[in-house]
C-alpha cells in the first residue's frame, strides 16, 4: 500500500496542469454493502486516465457517482473549482460530464440524431421539435467522428460497432470537459478499435479529460497516461503508464500476482467429435465446414456480426440449417432443437451470460442444475441432497466465490456467473463444449482461470469450440483457428503457427486460403 | 291458447290485406343481449319465426350485446339502409332516445319491445309493446302478502343495476308491498344480474346474515331457483317463501314440486309475436295505441295447470 | 480478497437476524394484513367469524380459487390467462347440457376432453406460435365466448332431474363436514403447489418465466413448458365448472364472465408478480380468501356491494406497493 | 419476393393493417349495397369514434411501455358526471367530466411513477374502483339528460360529416403531429424503447409517464361525455370491456405490447377494421354469436401473419 502512495504522490507531482476533476473520499453504501470508501481520484484535462480494477470493485458505481446517476453518502465532486453535486444525469451532462456506457443505451426504433441528442432535443415554441437544427448538428458531429451513416438512420438497423459510434456521437453534443469510456471496445473488434482510439487523441487535444475503463491491458497502455486501480471499493493507487508494467498493475487490482497456467495447449486428439459440411443458413452464414476433434480446442476468430454465435446457435439445434450437414461422431445427425443438442452430448456456454445463460432470480444450486434435472430426480422429484453434491462438486471444483447456494446469480461477479454457466454444461457431461465469448466483461483474474480451465477440459477428452472476438485469446487457447468473414469461413490456421497480420486479413475479407474457398456446389 | 290464436288469426289477415304489396316489408330489430338468458333467444327465434312465415316481411336481426352504444350504432346502420320500420329492445330506457328521435325524423317508425323507455321518448315511438313490468312488479307483491298472511321479514334478489326491467320491477314491487300489507318488512336488496350463481351467492349471504328470513322475491326465475338451491343447501327452504318473475321451466318445476310459491308467466313468444304485429300494424296504417301491454298473469300452484311449461 | 468477502457476509447475517422478525413480517405482509381484516371485520359484525360464515365465504371463494390455482402457473411461466373467464362458461354449460344427454360420467369425460383443447389451442399459439399472451387469450376471451352461444344457441341449459344424480356431489356434497369445493380447492393447492416446488417439471416453468432465453440456451423445451401450464390452466377451468354446474344444476351462457379478473385480483393480492419466474400457490390462496372475506364483510356490515370494489382497487395497490417497497427499502421511486 | 415482404412490414409507406382495412372495405362493399354510401362510411366513423378516442390515448401510453385498463370505467364516470351534474349548466357538467378524467389519469400516473408498481396492475386495481365509485356517485341509477340541446350535438351533423366523427379525426390529426413532432412525443418513444437509457438522458421518464395516462384519462372522458350526448344518458355500466377492445384496436395497429413502438395512423387503421368488421358483418346479417368468434380469428391470424414477416425480417433466433 505504501507504494501505491507513494506513486500517487508522484504522479501528482509530475503533474504539468492541475485536475479538471477531483473526486475526494467518495463513499457509497447500498443495502448491506459498502461499495466505495473513501475513493479519491482525479482527471486532468487532455489526459487518459485509466480505471482499473476486477469486476466488483466499485469502478462503475464510482462513475455512476460521478454522472450523477448515483448519489454519494459522503464525499466531494469538484470540477474545475467549483464544488459539485449532481441529483440527476442531467444535471451532470449539463456540467460537461459525459459517461458512455458499457451497455447498449440506445433507443432503437429512434434515429440516430434523435438517440444523439436525447434527452437534450432542440425545440420551437410548443413543444415541436427543431428538425432541421437537429439534423445539421447530429449531422455535423457525425462528421467530426468521420462515420458514414445518415443522421436519418434508424438505430436499429445499424451494426453494433455504428451503434457505438452514435454513443459516443452523444458525448459530444455539450462540449464535454470529462468523458467516461467504460469498456468501450466490448463490442468492438481489433480492426475498428484504431477508429475509436483517433476519437481519443481528438477529445484529448482538444483538451478533454477523458476516463477509460477496461479489462484489457493492451489498451490501457496503448492510450494512457495514468492508471488508477480500485479494489473492493477502496483506492488502491496511481501509477504513471510510462513508469509501470502489466505486472505491477495486475497485483495492484488483485493483491496477488497472477498464477498463469503456463501449461501448454493439449496435444492429444482423437477422432472428429463435430463436422460440418458446407453448412448454410440462409441469409445468415454460408457454406461453413470445419471439424474439431475430441481432446481439441478450435478457436473461432471474427468480427461481431461475422456469422460465428450463428454457427454455433445452429449446431446447438436453435436454427435449422438450409443446405449442408452436421456429423456428430461421423455420424450424419438432425438437431432439432437445444433439448435434442444437450441429449446429443452437446454443450453450448453462450455469448450473453445475462440473457441467455442464467436465470438471474434464481439461486446458485438451481442454475448448476439447470441442464440436467434428470440427473437430480426420480420419478420427476427433485431430490434436493444429490443436487446440493452436485452443486458444491463444481462448486469447489471451479472455485466458485458464494457465500451460499442460497445466493440469487444475479448478485455474483460476472466472473463467478461465468464459472456456473459452465459447471451447469460440464454437469450435463457433454461430448461437444462450444463457448462463445467466454471471457467477455471478466476480469484478469478469472479470465486465466477460466483459460486453465477450457485447456483442461480438452485435455480430459472433451471437443472445445471457442468463439472470441480477441486475438490473444483465440492464439492463447486455440490449437486451431477458423477465421470468419461476412458470414463465411476465410481460412484455417494452425493455433501456434499464424501470424497477427494473417489473421487480421483472415476476418476482414483480404485474405483467403484456397483450402476453404467456397466450393462451387453450394451456390447452385 | 286464446291470445295465441288471435294473433295467428290477426297475422293471417294481416297477410292476406297487404299480399299485394310490390316490395316486402323490411323491418329492423335490435334487441338486448341475446345469450345471456332464454327468454331473450326464445323471443329472437320465435320473432324470426314468426316473420318467416309471412311473405311480405323481411327482417334485419341485430343484437346489441347489451351495450348501449352498440345498439345506437346499429340503429344508426338500420335508418341508414332506410328500412320500413325499428322494433327496438332498449338495453336503457333513456340513452337510447335521441337515436330513436333521429329515427323518427327520419321517417321511420319505431317499436319499443319489451321494456319501456322514459316519457321524454314517448312522443317519437309509433308505439310500445310489451309486458308491464311495475304491474309485474305489484302482482308479486300480491303473491308475497297472500304467502305470509300480512306478516314477516322478506329480501329481495333484483335483476342487473342499471337495466330498465330490474329497476321497474322492483319498484313496482316494493311501492305495492308497502301499500298492501305494511307489516311485510323487506330487510335487504342485492343485486344478482339475472345470473343464477350469483343469485345463489347473495343468497347463502343472506342466510348466514339474517336467522329469519320468511320470503325471497327475486327479479326473475333464474335468480328465483339460484337462492332456492341456496336455501335447500342450508335446509332453510323449507320456511321460506319463494316468488319469482318472468317464470322459467326451471320455476315451473319448482312451483310443481311445491318448493317455489308463484311467479309471473310471460311468454317471449308472445313477446315477439306482439311487437312484431304492431309493427306490421303501424306499417298498415292502422290506428295503433302507444302501450301495448299483453297479459301476464300470476302463476302459482294452484292454477299451474292452466299454463303450458315455458320451452326456457 | 476471500476473507473480506466473507467479513461482508458476516456483517449482512447478524444485521439480518437482528431485523429477523421485522423481515418476517413484512415477508408475510400479506399475511398480516389478511388477520388484521379479519380481526376488524370480527369486531363490528357478530356473525363474521362464525363457522358457518366462514364455510360459506371459502365455499364461495373456492370456484374462484381453482381457476386461480391454474393461472398461477400460467403466470409463473411467464404468461397471462385472460381466456378462463369464457372457458369457464364454455365449460360449465357443456357439462350441464351433456349432463341429460350422456348421462354424467360422460358429460364429465367430454368436457374435460374439450375443455383442454381449447387449453391447447391457446399453449399452441402462445407456446408453439409464441404469440403475446395477452393478446391470444383476449381474442379468444371473445371466440370461446361466441361459440357457448353457438353451442347452446342462446339458451340457458337445465339438469332436469336435480334430486337424485351423484354429480350433485361435486358443488353440493360435503365429506366429513367439509363442503366437496372446498375439498377439491385443497386437493388441487397442494397437488400443485408439490408439482411446482418439488419437481423438475415445476423447476423448469420457473426458468421458462424467469428467463426465457436462458432456459431454452440450458436446454429446456420452452415451447411444451408454455403449453403445458396451458393444459393446467384448462385443468383447473374443468374443475371449477364441475363445481359451478353441480351448484347451480344449470348454466347461463355467461356464467364464468369476469372471473379472468377475479381471479387476476386475487393472484396479484396474494403477491404473485405478473413479470413470471417467482410466484406461489399459497400466496393465491391468501388473495383469493382476501378477496372473499373482504367481500362478505363489507356485505355483513350493510355497506352496497360496490364499496368492495373501491376496497379492492385500494387494497391491490397497497398491496403490490408496500411488498415493492420492502425489496428496494424505500417507499417511493426516485426517478423524476 | 422481398419487395412484397417489406412492403407487408411497413417499411414502406403502408402499413399492413391499413391493406387489411382495404382488403375488407373492397370485400364488405361487394357483399352489401349499403356499404359504400356515404351515409354509412360517416356512421362507421362515428360508431369508431368512441373506441377511436381511447385509443389514441392508449397509444401513446402503450408506445410508454405501460398499458391502461381503467378507460372503461373512467369513460363511464365521466359520462355520468357530464349528465348528472347538468344541473349546474351543460358546460359546467362537460367540464366536470374531462376534469374527472384528467384526475384519475392523473392518479394512476401518479401510483406508476411514485410506487412503481406495474401499470397493469396499478390500472386493472381502477378498473375494478374507478366502476365502483361510478355507482357510489350514482346510486345505480341511470341519468337523463333534459336539455335536448346536450344530446342534439351528438348527432348534429356539418354539412354530410357528423360532428363527433370530425372530432375524432381532428383529435387523430393533433395526437399524431404531437407524437411525430414535439419533445414529449419523441421523448414518449425513448422512454418505452430503452427507460434506462432515457432515464441516464436526463429524461424525466416519470413525468412522461403521467402526461401520457392524463392524456389516455382525458381521451376516455371526453369519449364519455360524446358518447352520452349520443345517448342524452348515461349508465353505469357504460364502457365495460372498453379497455379490452382499446387495446386490440391499438395492438391491430402495430403498436408493440412492450413499448417503443407504434403509431397513431396504424391506431386509426386498427379501430376502422373493427368497426368495419362489426358494420359488415352487421350488413350481411351474420349472427351475433359468429361475429365474437369471427373478431376473435381475425385478431389471432393478424397476430400471426404480423409475427411471421417480422421473423423473416430479424436475423435472431427466435426464442
């Protein structure tokens, strides 16, 4: 801790321009949780700061505070001077606070210039809105932002990466003092992050302190200039980015260094658990074929809209493929549904854990259960001791975080919400485990863990697919990669034999293998 | 039955007066609510019956679904296709004034079947047929003092609130009650909207309400034999008199057993037989008076014989 | 990390055993609520808590009460029932009518039969077709209602012989003292209420209302989960004519009209949330006996039957709000 | 192919309820003489026109993400007040009744934004309430208008158009240039679509939400006072089930039950197929009995028909 200190110290002392924004001794409680105390932290302008720590530490409810979403117990906000506090997000933006959400928070049956300047649309006398003043300055901000879209579209039919684009369209429509990134690359993939980091430097000369909230480490340091790492709702220091490593940080956020499972990628396989033969859903993927092997790990590598999460929605039995096949074990098979993939041996970690992969209301021991009930009842009543074992063997197995089964899911760390969602498919003892994005919005410490995992699983036999958005993952994990375009495979690489650059082409169309081309009998 | 055939008689020269007429009649009914009890699907059948049988009539059935405003609509619909005479079922004697007005403006003659409408529509309806209801209403007053002798607690199960035959039958009931014999003390009104299970509801409320309870007047028959059952469940039937109006089969067969007192016997096919004659009469040009009433005559025990069982 | 997350638990535990009794109560809110109104309504009329009041008042309450069973389910899986009212009519007028016809055993057999079909037209098209709720069974409220007519032709149908046929067991028979309603009410609460809370078919509803999306990525066949708490629904409707027809020995066509809200009335008093995936049979049970006893108080202290209303409207709303408050710890919202 | 799928979904400038309207108008018009003239076509606007008004209301209340079934009872109060307090002077009354409206709308606003609890539940509570205060105020009576000039407007006509039909569309005019047009219209859309999103906006989606059940309340009232001035009365069971043929006629219109969606033309498009399957099939004399049926089919293969173009259009799974 005195380390921490004394960094701060420093890092304050270099300081060339004294804060825009100063956070003193914020402390928050809820009902029965302490989640900031004591928080201090500040921003200056033209500068990236940094935000760090593991998912639970406080970093959005600090920014929540800070956007006036959240009101403190204690504490103070100054902003240029001048004390602050904020009852509404109103309020807040209209000091120039700008927060841009790790979640979609658009309206999507609205227009873009709408979405942009919600909240805030120009009005006439009567109530009327100004049309024409609001599309020439939504119009006007999209050019600052270089985007090729019409302040006219409607949000709902532009891709996700457009999408947040329009939220930090909005960031701009007060001339901003302060902007808030909280994980604003979640949905982005590595090709159109350099557009986002352009928008940085341009708020950053235009001497806006901006405040960037990520897990991923490339980032930080690419971008920052300091780092400030939380830890269960306390400060935890300030680094200078030139003056520290990934190491340092990571034990900072963890109070640990991080125990990497260096073990290397299994080596073992066995015979073609899945294949696919030229594959089609009509107007969603087309001629997919690829194989994974029991004691495999295949890696999926692509863009957010590439096809990859419907690949693996169909092999899971929840679309009907239009042209092609699935073999299972060699043999040929029709998935009719999730219920009919889960008897056939297959296991399905999806991409929203939220949404799809927890029934967020329920407790820890009903979730595990989930998938298999068969396995935890006779004659069709639950026998809850067996389900209990069952509960605590992936319980410890995993190193699941509870306090107790009791626990409703929804109150766990994504991490530990993650770490369910497999236990309840390893229950289920699949052939076949698919897991898309299963790292994504999980924090450094559990996100090794869960690597070590998928590695060790595939080691005991089982066939892994994993679909990520992120290089390191994919190379990390994968024994090979197939890479998607635009709804087609591109190219198959070999897990520890491909370069970066290959890859990159590989999703963004440049690049072709002839191994995978389109075979000419599918486009009949 | 005499007043049966008197009206097949007055029907068939009716027919054979207006035989040569070019264009048949076209007459628009709307009625209540049909469905929601017998008699009013008995009087719509026995209305299309009876149209059926003569060549010069053709008929447009409408039903209101017991919504006033659907039924102004619908008589809007009936000026608008300009046919030759409204008989209409007033689900409210008043709202349904101005669009009868609107009819008579119009040059179209308008019916009023079943149940009255207020006094400020009079002057625009061609005439009223109908049972009387505030009589009904008073002979089953009679009947109550007849059973108890002048003495005793009574309740009463009153048909839907708001509805002009619930309303007329219970005044009529209770003005008669007081004059005729004073030492009757009705205790209690419910409401039961014709349905017989809430009827036998409110009245398994009444029993365990009140220790004495000598007589029951229910709107109509259905809510009649709904607190019946009530009271046989709790074996207090027994002491307890029961009278009825608009007398059902099921009345009928209660009145037969001895289990039920009286009740008031009207026909719906008489109902509809007699609107739609004085319609035809209006259309012919006859002299036609404004209240049309056909008889509805007691029913009890010891005249049941004189009645055929109501088809309802 | 792990000690300090369990020194924050240990703080949440002994402040929760420290407000133990006061979280107990306003769990049982509805509870409590339930025994103050007795209380009162006991301390204005004599014959309020007598035993032959109170057999009365769940007598009446149980019709009510067996649909709600039913809906119950629905609504834990994640949808709404308004179609009971008419299938409750549909029903009630079919078993009657057939009563006559086909003698008893019959009617009763066929009118199940029918009854849960028109169950499973509402599962297919909201479970299979995932049709809105809401919308589905508001159409067919008006269909089903439109062919009892059809089926009757308007008419109300009769038992002719009432004296002597054992299906006046079901709405008049008593076993044991207790009347056969009540009885078949109790059967049917307890049946479910195992079926929901202890078996994997009930655990899997609770996903289905929980969180759709996530049930059918764990495997779960959403699609027969819905329709099948369709099929129960229509159960329960059968049950509650068996009961109403026998009552009565006869049927309006417009018997069950309005029951959907009754017994939506009682669901929501008994603090079910509409959202689905949480939910339980007693707390039906609690809100139907509420409604019942508000009821027959309000009519044993000579106020007009419509003050019950202006009751209900109250009391729902204080109900749902108060049960709100508690789970954020502050009565209002905060939003502007 | 695509073509036609897209402009059966609305992406066009029709929307499919509006060809739905046509397709019926064409069909009622083969089987009726009566049909087309223009007599008939101002009649159906005026039978429309009750149902009309709420839903316009109900619209925007549903666009919210909430839902109103308390119209029917409070269309039913304020058509008792506008007669039973004709007493006082026929303004006086009219002006009481909206007023009753606009209170009560104001109430369940009120109870959604302050407690939070669902407005399904806050406004099937004044369903239930709202009725009963009618027959508090009224003792169950019916009331009667005496002055003839009251219900002499309801069926006063300007020139060949009722005057309660032009009501009705200048009220559709103004509802839909409010919700196209201004800051709350707009706002009401943000709101429905995405709450959290327009809550971090600085939206005051609570004081949306309030404006929208006064206007929805408001609707409902003067629906009352025009439908009593048709009838010179009121009852107090007027408006039952109201609510449920609102919120079909809305639903018909492609308003989305979840909020975020819909529009005033699809609402008027959804309350003239009502009320012209109802005319028609009146026309062509088909029983009563059948014509619930009939409503009942036609609402669910709508339903369906709207659903399937809709799956084809998202590239989701369907869950």
């Amino acid at each position: 801790m005195s380390t921490a200190a004394m960094n701060r110290n420093t890092a304050h002392g270099e300081s060339s321009s004294s804060p825009v924004l100063s956070l003193i001794d914020i402390t928050k409680k809820f009902p029965g949780v302490l989640a900031l105390n004591k928080v201090s932290f500040d921003v200056r302008a033209g500068e990236v700061h940094a935000l760090l720590g593991e998912n639970g530490a406080g970093k959005s409810t600090l920014m929540k505070v800070l956007a006036g979403k959240h009101q403190p117990n204690g504490g103070k906000i100054i902003l240029a001077g001048e004390e602050k506090s904020f009852e509404n997000p109103k309020q807040a933006k209209k000091s120039g606070i700008v927060l841009i959400h790790q979640e979609q928070s658009l309206v999507p049956e609205m227009s873009v210039a709408e979405n942009i300047f919600l909240g805030s649309l120009p009005l006439k006398w009567g109530n009327r809105v100004n049309w024409k003043k609001l599309h020439a300055d939504s119009t006007e901000i999209l050019k600052r932002l270089k985007c090729t879209f019409s302040s006219r579209d409607m949000v709902s039919n532009l891709s996700i990466a457009k999408k947040q684009m329009v939220e930090i369209a909005r960031a701009l429509v007060f001339t901003p003092r302060i902007v808030v990134f909280d994980e604003p690359t979640a949905s982005l993939t590595d090709h159109e992050k350099p557009v986002l980091y352009d928008i940085i430097r341009n708020l950053q000369e235009q001497g806006v302190g901006i405040v960037y909230i990520s897990h991923r480490m490339d980032e930080i340091f690419h971008l920052s200039q300091r780092i400030s790492v939380l830890r269960d709702g306390e400060y935890n220091g300030t680094l200078n980015t030139v003056d520290t490593s990934e190491d340092e940080v990571t034990k900072l956020m963890i109070g640990r260094t991080l125990e990497l499972d260096h073990a290397s990628k299994p080596s073992q396989f066995g015979e073609k658990m899945l294949e696919l033969r030229h594959l089609t859903v009509n107007g969603v993927f087309e001629d997919v074929s690829f194989s994974v092997r029991k004691g495999e790990i295949v890696g999926m590598y692509g863009l957010v809209g590439a096809g990859r999460s419907e690949v693996a929605e169909t092999v899971f039995g929840l679309r009907q493929p239009s042209v092609g096949e699935i073999l299972l074990e060699g043999k040929v098979e029709t998935i009719r549904s999730s219920h009919d993939a889960v008897v056939k041996g297959i296991a399905l970690v999806p991409e929203d854990r939220k949404d799809q992969g927890l029934i967020l209301g329920m407790n820890c021991r009903d979730n595990m259960t989930l998938s298999a009930l068969g396995s935890v009842s006779s004659m069709g009543f639950m026998k809850t001791g067996e389900e209990k074992v069952v509960y605590d063997k992936y319980q410890q197995a995993m190193k699941i975080k509870t306090p107790s089964w009791r626990q409703k899911v929804g109150n766990l760390s994504g991490g530990n919400q993650q770490k369910i969602v497999i236990g309840k498919w390893l229950h289920t003892h699949p052939k076949l485990l698919i897991l898309d994005e299963p790292t994504r919005g999980i924090d450094v410490g559990s996100k090794a863990e869960i690597h070590a995992l998928i590695k060790e699983l595939a080691r005991s036999g089982y066939a892994v697919l994993v679909i990520s958005s992120e290089m390191p993952e994919v190379l990390g994990v994968s024994n090979r990669i197939i890479a998607m375009y635009d709804g087609r495979v591109t190219a198959e690489f070999d897990g520890d034999a491909v370069s970066e650059d290959k890859l990159v082409q590989a999703i963004t169309g440049q690049y072709v293998t002839d191994a995978s081309g389109p075979a000419p009998a599918a486009s009949a | 039955m005499l007043k049966n055939a008197a009206i097949a008689t007055s029907v068939f020269m009716v027919t054979t007066t207006i035989a040569h007429a070019e264009d048949p009649y076209r007459i628009g009914i709307t009625q209540n609510n049909v469905g929601v009890d017998s008699y009013q699907t008995t009087y719509e059948s026995a209305f299309e019956q009876a149209a059926d049988e003569l060549d010069n009539v053709e008929v447009v059935v409408l039903d209101a679904g017991g919504d006033v405003a659907r039924q102004i609509g619908q008589v809007r619909n009936l000026i608008q296709q300009r046919v030759d005479a409204i008989i209409i079922w007033p689900t409210n004697g008043q709202a349904v004034i101005p669009v009868i007005r609107q009819a008579h403006n119009a040059g179209i003659p308008v019916v009023v079947t079943n149940s009255k409408i207020a006094e400020a529509g009079l002057e625009y309806i061609a005439a009223f047929s109908g049972p009387d209801n505030v009589q009904q209403g008073a002979s089953s007053a009679e009947m109550m003092c007849d059973a108890l002798d002048g003495e005793g607690q009574i309740v009463q199960i009153a048909g839907q609130p708001g509805y002009t035959t619930a309303m007329e039958r219970s005044q009529g009931f209770e003005e008669r009650l007081a004059e005729a014999c004073p030492g009757v003390e009705l205790v209690e009104t419910q409401p039961a909207d014709w349905n017989r299970e809430k009827a036998q509801r409110v009245m398994e409320n009444f029993l365990t309400k009140y220790d004495d309870i000598d007589g029951v007047y229910a709107g109509d028959d259905n809510m009649g034999v709904g607190a019946l059952n009530a009271a046989k469940s709790a074996d207090r039937a027994e002491e307890i008199v029961f009278i009825g109006a608009t007398n059902f089969a099921v009345g009928y067969e209660a009145i037969e057993r001895g289990e039920y007192y009286g009740s008031i016997y009207q026909s719906p096919v008489d109902d509809a037989e007699a609107a739609l004659q004085t319609a035809l009469d209006v259309l012919s040009g006859e002299e036609v008076p404004k209240m049309n009433f056909f008889e509805t005559p007691k029913i009890t025990a010891d005249n049941l014989a004189e009645f055929e069982k109501p088809v309802f | 990390m792990a000690s300090i997350e369990q020194g924050k638990q240990a703080i949440m535990l002994s402040k929760k055993h420290k407000a133990g009794l006061l979280n107990f109560l306003s769990a049982q809110g509805i509870l409590v609520f339930f025994l103050i109104c007795m209380f009162a309504f006991s301390l204005f009329s004599e014959q309020f808590l007598s035993q032959s009041n109170i057999m009365t008042v769940v007598r009446q309450a149980s019709i009510i009460g067996i649909i709600a069973v039913g809906v119950t389910v629905v609504i834990i899986g994640g949808n709404l029932d308004l179609s009971v009212g008419s299938m409750l009519s549909f029903s009630t007028v079919l078993v009657v009518d057939l009563h006559d016809k086909i003698g008893p055993a019959g009617a009763i057999i066929l009118m199940f039969v029918l009854t849960l079909i028109i169950g499973a037209v509402n599962g297919f098209l909201i479970g299979f077709m995932r049709l809105n709720s809401l919308i589905v069974t508001l159409a067919m409220l008006s269909a089903i209602q439109g062919l009892v007519l059809i089926y009757s032709g308007g008419k109300n149908v009769d038992i002719a012989n009432q004296s002597d046929t054992w299906f006046a067991f079901f709405g008049r028979g008593y076993v044991l003292g207790i009347a056969v309603p009540v009885i078949l009410f109790a059967i049917l609460a307890i049946i479910v209420q195992v079926v929901m809370s202890h078996t994997s078919y009930g655990r899997r509803i609770f996903a289905v209302g929980g969180n759709p999306a996530a049930a059918v990525y764990s495997g779960i066949r959403k699609n027969w989960c819905v329709f099948s708490t369709y099929l129960i629904s229509a159960f329960c409707v059968s049950c509650a004519a068996l009961v109403l027809g026998s009552r009565v020995m006869g049927s309006q066509n417009n018997v069950g009209q309005g029951y959907e809200l009754l017994v939506l009335a009682g669901i929501i008093l008994g603090g079910t949330s509409l959202l689905g995936g949480a939910g339980s049979i007693w707390k039906t049970i609690i809100g139907v006996l509420i409604l019942g006893f508000i009821q027959n108080g309000l009519l044993l202290l000579g106020y007009p039957y419509y003050t019950q209303w202006l009751v209900t409207w109250v009391i729902i709303i204080l109900a749902v709000w108060l049960d709100l408050a508690n789970k954020r710890k502050r009565l209002f919202t905060t939003h502007s | 192919m695509i073509n036609m799928n897209d402009f059966l979904k609305g992406s066009g400038f029709i929307q499919p309820i509006w060809i739905f309207v046509i397709v019926i108008t064409v069909f009622f018009s083969f089987m009726s003489e009566y049909f087309l003239s223009v007599g008939n076509l101002s009649n159906i606007l005026v039978q429309t026109s009750t149902i009309g008004l709420i839903a316009l209301g109900m619209t925007y209340v549903m666009i919210n993400g909430n839902i109103d079934l308390s119209v029917g009872a409070v269309l039913g109060l304020a058509a008792s007040l506008s007669v039973g307090l004709q007493d006082y002077g026929i303004t006086i009354a009219v002006i009481a009744a909206l007023a009753s409206g606009l209170v009560l709308g104001a109430i369940n606003g009120l109870i959604v934004w302050k407690t939070g609890v669902n407005a399904f539940i806050v406004t099937l509570g004044a369903m239930i309430g709202v009725r009963g205060l009618i027959f508090v105020y009224t003792e169950e009576q019916s009331f009667y208008a005496t002055n003839f000039a009251f219900s002499d407007f309801g069926t006063a006509s300007i020139g060949p158009f009722p005057v309660l039909a032009i009501i009705f569309l200048i009220c559709t005019l103004v509802m839909h240039l409010v919700l196209k047009k201004t800051g709350h219209g707009r706002n009401t859309f943000a709101v429905g679509g995405n709450p959290e999103a327009a809550l971090d906006a600085g939206i005051r989606i609570g004081r949306h939400m309030m404006i929208n059940f006064i206007i929805v309340g408001f609707f409902a009232a003067l629906a009352g006072v025009l439908l009593a001035t048709q009838m010179g009365a009121a009852t107090p069971n007027l408006g039952r089930d109201y609510e449920l043929w609102t919120i079909t006629a809305v639903v018909l219109g492609g308003t989305k039950l979840t909020g975020g969606y819909g529009s005033i033309t699809g609402t008027l498009g959804g309350v003239l197929a009502i009320g012209i399957l109802r005319n028609g099939m009146n026309l062509m004399q088909v029983p009563a009995f059948y014509v619930l049926v009939i409503l009942g089919v036609i609402l669910i293969s709508v339903l369906i028909i709207d659903q399937r173009l809709n799956v084809h259009a998202s590239k989701g799974v369907s869950i």
